[in-house]
C-alpha cells in the first residue's frame, strides 16, 4: 500500500493511474486498522488497483482539497476523477463491490 504524504504526491503517484482507492484515515480510528486489512486483502486480488493510504492529520492540506472530514473514508479514482466513496465502518464486501462497480 503506497503511503500518499503530500497533496504533490497524491496527484503525481494516484491520480495518474488509471484505477486508485485512496485510504484516508486519522490517529486513534478504531475502524481503520480493519479496512486497512481489507484493502491489502483486495489489492492482492486487484493488481492493477493502485491502493494509497493517507493520515488526514499529518497531510491536512490533503483531507481539504478533497473535501473529506470522517475516518476512515476511501475514495476511488479512474484516471484522476474522482468517481465514488465510502466513509465509516465498512466490510469487504463493500469496497470490493466499489471498485466492481465502476467500468474500468
């Protein structure tokens, strides 16, 4: 999982491939260790998912440009836009079914 630090990075090594899930998480969220689990479970199905995790409190700028408050939140890009997102507790299910659900 690709760990995004800076808004720079984000646009440089996410929003560049042509599928991405960005992670955002915050200290102290008890669900986040669970999705983070989930997603490195699907990035192993997904080879050409880029999947990114970032700390919306050491990269504050980050959870500003993308308009993202709660913890844990994933967004799914296709080819820099923008396209779906899922916040609070979620299974695996879900965001397998996220990413199914966009034509890629």
């Amino acid at each position: 999982m690709l760990k995004v630090e800076s808004p720079a990075q984000l646009s440089g090594q996410v929003l560049t491939a042509s599928k991405a899930l960005l992670f955002l998480t915050k200290p102290g969220c008890p669900e986040s260790p669970v999705v983070k689990d989930r997603l490195e479970r699907i990035a192993g199905r997904n080879s050409s998912l880029v999947i990114a995790m970032a700390d919306m409190s050491r990269v504050p700028g980050l959870a500003t440009v993308l308009k993202v408050s709660q913890s844990p939140t994933v967004v799914l890009f296709r080819r820099g836009q923008r396209i779906s997102e899922l916040t609070g507790r979620m299974t695996g299910m879900q965001i397998q079914a996220l990413v199914d659900s966009v034509h890629w």
